[in-house]
C-alpha cells in the first residue's frame, strides 16, 4: 500500500495525542476528529488542520478515511469500533478493549468477520523501561522468571472524564480494568496468559464511588509464573506502574515514570547490588504505538496487541473482579 493512509480520531481526551501523531507521521492524513463536545472537536480540528464532527457515525462512513482511532469512553468502545470494522477501516482502540466480556466477545467476532487490522492500545508495551526489561528477560539476563508483580497507583478523583462517566454507577467501571489493565497487560506481556486470579478488595478512600478503589490480584500463570498486580484509584501518591520482576538469577525494577530501569545479578555485587540502566522516559509512547500500527497495515502484517490480546487482558481482570466478589479462585475465561 502505497498511498496515502487517511486517519480519524474518536474521542478527544485520550485521543488528542493520536490526532498529533497521525498528523505528523510520513504517508498519513489527519482527516478528521471527533469528539461529543464541539469545542473540544473544534480546537483539535484547527490545530491540525482537519475536519471536526461531533458524530462518530459522520466519521465512520467517510471513504477518504481508512484507520480509525477509538479513544474514547471505554463503555463506548464496542459501539465505535464494531461501526469502524463494518465501515471498512482499520482500527487502533484505546484500552482496555471493552468493560465487559460480552463486548469484548462481540468485537472479537466484528474482527474475525472483517479481516481488518485491529490494535488494542496497550501502551505499556511501547514504554521504553518496560521494553527493555522484557528483553533483557527474553535474552536471559534474570534465568528463569518465577514472580512478577506491577502496579497501577493513580489517584482518579480530579479525573472523572467528561460527564463524570467514570464514577456513574449505571456504567460500573472497576477501576482494575479501566486502568489496572496496564499493570495486568505489563505482567501478560512479559509472563503470558493466566490460568487462574484470586483477589481481594476494598474501598477506604473513595467511598462515595461506586466501585472498590483498592484490590490486590494474584495470578497463576499457565507457565507456572506467579504474579501480583496492585490497583489503586484512591491512593495519596504520584501516578507511578512500579514493576519487579524476579528470575532464578537475577531481578530487573522498572517503572513508567523513571529514567532508568534496576537490574541485579550476582555479578552486580561489587556496585552496591543494582545497576542503573537509562532509558528514554515515554510513559505512554503513543507514537511509537500508532507507527507500528501503520507499518502492519502498509505491510499486511500481523498484529502484536491484537482484539485477542486485549480481550485476555480483560478477562483477566474480569476473573480477579469476581474472586474479590465471591472469595474463591477463579479460571480465566479463554479466547
């Protein structure tokens, strides 16, 4: 494919930093964005100089465009991105892939029936810490991998998105999927798929919300890797995805919001235990997600993060959510 790739962004809040991307990166036209509020549209539309809608049906049926960006409200991202699928384009959607298993299975099904590429936004792979700790575990700098543990600490009650739709009960977004899926997706990525979660979960903090602000997940990975993800929207702290991961020979720290990454080996002794690794800080390297994503489409590649991997990314989560709720271990379901 040698043409001209024309993109359109729906929703504006986390899909402001698509629409810079897709506008600047060789053999891509912003055409279009979309946002419910018009002001938004507008200001984004004239910083790039493309069109602004407020309905994302409007953008969907356009035929001068050809991947389509879902950023936005995740109980919406089913609707929007089955409309794009079914319109023909391809699609990169904004974690997490859906808030239920029932959307996720739906647009796992609009996928297979389209042919079309499709990503799962999961930027945490495409964070440069991250990245480089997941290869120099691919590479063997740690031996065999037993534990992983990571964390998503993020205080949400400034943040409630547009319309307050992250605390609306009628919505019911549990804080480990609409943002604890980074730290569920990191352990993934690194560890694989998970057989069985077990959690718990509380709410101390943010107690008008209507979901848990606080669970603690433990996983059984089908390698026989254990693992740990902490979620907190409640917390008193700076946004941090603190992660260790510990192998036979070695363990790697690493974070999204830090310069360097800590690797130690016995050989790392003599310097205090840790070495300090720099790496480029890009705690959400949207760029480097969306460039690929237009590489696997003008080469008709596979996709990396695909509907699959973001939908076990959310069973996942469902699976922890429902362990909390009944205190009892519970199978991952499997797609």
């Amino acid at each position: 494919m040698s043409e001209t790739l024309g993109a359109g962004v729906i929703g504006l809040r986390m899909g402001a930093s698509h629409a810079g991307v897709f506008a600047e990166l060789p053999g891509v036209e912003l055409r279009a964005v979309c946002d419910t509020v018009e002001e938004t549209a507008r200001s984004v539309a004239e910083q790039h100089g493309c069109d602004a809608l407020t309905d994302y049906r409007d953008l969907v049926a356009r035929d001068d465009i050809h991947v389509v960006s879902v950023a936005s409200p995740d109980h919406l991202h089913a609707e929007h991105c089955i409309a794009a699928l079914d319109a023909g384009k391809h699609v990169l959607c904004e974690k997490p892939l859906a808030l239920t298993m029932e959307h996720c299975r739906a647009i796992v099904k609009a996928v297979d029936e389209s042919g079309l590429k499709f990503m799962v936004g999961q930027v945490c792979r495409y964070t440069p810490g991250f990245t480089l700790t997941k290869k120099l575990i691919e590479d063997g700098a740690i031996g065999e991998l037993f534990f992983v543990e990571s964390e998503y600490a993020h205080a949400y009650d400034s943040i409630l998105g547009v319309g307050g739709w992250r605390k609306d009960p009628k919505i019911a977004r549990h804080p480990l999927i609409g943002g604890g899926c980074h730290a569920v997706d990191l352990v993934r990525w690194v560890a694989g798929d998970v057989e069985e979660a077990f959690a718990y979960s509380s709410k101390r903090v943010l107690t008008d919300w209507p979901q848990d602000d606080c669970t603690i997940a433990t996983f059984r990975f089908q390698s026989g890797v254990l693992g740990k993800v902490f979620c907190s929207m409640g917390c008193r702290r700076p946004y941090t995805m603190r992660s260790v991961f510990y192998g036979d020979k070695g363990t790697i720290i690493s974070d999204n919001t830090s310069e360097s990454i800590q690797l130690y080996t016995r050989e790392y002794d003599e310097l205090g235990g840790f070495a300090t690794l720099p790496v480029n800080l890009a705690s959400h390297n949207v760029r480097a997600e969306i460039a690929e994503l237009i590489e696997i489409i003008r080469g008709d590649l596979p996709v990396k993060t695909d509907v699959r991997e973001g939908a076990r990314t959310v069973a996942t989560c469902v699976a922890a959510i429902e362990a909390a709720r009944t205190g009892r271990p519970v199978k991952v379901e499997r797609l």
